[in-house]
C-alpha cells in the first residue's frame, strides 16, 4: 500500500514562508490570494499490510516523527500499488 | 570533571565546544559518536550546534532517534547536566526534554550576527557565574531560532524562572524591535523543570576565549563547571 501524507501548520501558527509566498503572488498581480499556508507532503510505500494494520503504523508515524504536534496537524490517504 | 560533546553527522560546532571546556577551562572532553550507546564517565554533555542530518523534515528531527539519545534520556532524568546549542537546543526540543518547538525566523532569513541577552534566572547550574539580570553579548546563527510554545506552557516556564536568556538591548531592556528571529516572549534560552537541561540558540563556544576578543561565553561553561564542584565538594 501506499499512504500519502499531508503535514500542515496548525491553523493560527503563524506561517512566515507562507506569508512571503502570498506577498510575492500580490505582486505578481494576483491580488485576490487572501491567505498561503506552506505544508509538506509525503509519499511513503508500506509493505504488505492490511487498512487497519497501515493506519495505525502511520499514525505512530506521524506521531512519532512525521509531523512535530506542537505546531503541526496531519492527514494521510492509504491507496493500494499500482501494479505495472 | 569530564564533559561529553555528542557528534551527529551534520554537528559543526563540536570541536569549538570540546576546545572551549578543555582549552578556556582545562576540563576533561570526550566527543560521543552518535552511534555510542554510554555516556558512562561522563559529568556534563554539550549537544552541540550545527545541521545535525542536514535539518531534514525539521531541525534536530532525525537526530531525536540516534541511539546515543537513549543514554541522553536516562542521563537527564538522573539529573545529569545537559546543555544544548543551537541545534542542540533544536535536538533537545524534537525529543522532548525541553517544552515547545524551533519555528523558521519571523523574517525567514539566516541570522548570524552578535546579539544581546539578559541573565533573567543566575541561580542555574548554566548561569551561576553571571549576575541576576547581567547582560552579557553572544553570537547567534540560525534561521530557525523562532521559538514557540502554548500559552500554558509559557506561562508555567515564566511561573518557574525556566526563562534563562531573553533577547535584549545593550542596556538590558528586552523590547520586540531587538528579536532577531520573533522568538515568543524574546526568549534564547530556557531550562526544564527540574533546572539539569539548559538549551539555548547563541553559541557561547564561539566567544568562550581571550582570542575572540570576547569572553562572556565562557560563563556558561565556568557555570557548570561550579555546580559540578559544588555538589561534588560537599
């Protein structure tokens, strides 16, 4: 399987990088951005697993290492390989 | 006595550390290879500063889990001394041996300049060879020194003078406009509850002998230095 993990600031962290991002779009003309929240995303192929046995390995995951709770939330999707 | 500097791959102030205690204090240095399991021996450990695993995922992260830090973590809960710099302080965060996180400096840049900072608590076994509220001048460089924590837990450090070193001016005011990085509450150093772990964004290595032109680092390792002899004397 593989999961796909999104580790985001918590909403009222302030996100400096996301700031200056939304800046730059303001003077690039796009105006209308009222907010940019810069995240990571994380590709991690599991093994052989079933869907109860992965979610709760990625949540030790995250917990663990993955994403620092302090500041962070996260939220992954679980889809099976793609067989080539 | 007999300090320990941990080295990860990636550590680059580990030598100006163990050159500091052993030259501008003629103590004992053993540097500590990550991959060790013991700090048996040891009296003090410096975690060092530098970019520890390259920074990657976030500062001190992956350096949480070398296994040296099994050891790190029974020696801190026997009340062994622990004093981390910069990355180190970041380490010391990630793995839960100080409260709160390293956030990316309020103006995203990499900050390397001298700065100011006020002893707010000197009865610490990193401080006691400062006076309460001396002001002493130290190097930083970081670009994540933007410390954060939640308003509980800043106010149970300020509660227990667990705020060591706050950012401030030449005279010792600490205002907003001297932050370097929008560090909460100006804070550059803050200690556990039980008072043995100290970390702290500037690096007193880099001002600890004659030759720097500037010695005030060289308190924070006399200051260990005392508490050892202290409790070793009695």
């Amino acid at each position: 399987m593989k999961a796909k993990i999104h580790v985001t600031l918590k909403s009222g962290i302030l996100d400096p990088q996301g700031r200056a991002i939304q800046q730059s779009l303001a003077t690039l003309g796009f105006s209308s951005v009222h907010d940019v929240r810069v995240g990571k995303f994380l590709e991690v192929e599991l093994g052989d697993s079933d869907q109860s046995q992965a979610e709760s390995q990625l949540k030790a995951m995250c917990e663990k290492l993955l994403a620092n709770t302090v500041i962070e939330d996260y939220r992954y999707e679980l889809e099976p390989f793609e067989q080539n | 006595m007999n300090f320990g500097v941990l080295v990860f791959p990636g550590s680059n102030c580990d030598h100006d550390c163990a050159h500091a205690v052993a030259e501008g204090l003629g103590q004992h240095v053993r540097e500590i290879w990550h991959q060790e399991t013991s700090l048996e021996g040891v009296d003090a450990v410096i975690v060092p500063g530098g970019f520890s695993y390259g920074d990657y995922l976030r500062t001190g992260a992956i350096a949480q889990f070398s296994p040296i830090m099994e050891a790190l973590k029974e020696f801190a809960a026997k009340g062994g001394l622990v004093l981390g710099i910069c990355n180190g302080f970041q380490i010391l965060l990630e793995v839960g041996l100080l409260p709160g996180v390293m956030m990316r400096n309020r103006d995203l840049s990499f900050i390397c300049e001298d700065v100011y900072v006020k002893v707010e608590n000197a009865a610490t076994p990193f401080t006691n060879a400062c006076e309460s509220g001396q002001i002493l001048k130290l190097p930083i460089a970081h670009a994540e020194g933007n410390y954060y924590t939640d308003p509980i837990t800043l106010s149970s450090l300020q509660a227990n003078a667990q705020v060591v070193f706050r950012y401030c001016d030449s005279d010792g005011q600490v205002i907003t406009e001297v932050n370097p990085n929008g560090s909460l509450d100006n804070i550059a150093g803050i200690r556990n509850a039980a008072g043995n772990v100290f970390g702290l964004m500037p690096h007193p290595e880099r001002c600890a002998e004659s030759v720097f032109g500037n010695q005030d680092g060289l308190l924070v390792f006399q200051s260990m230095v005392n508490a050892f002899t202290e409790v070793h004397s009695t």
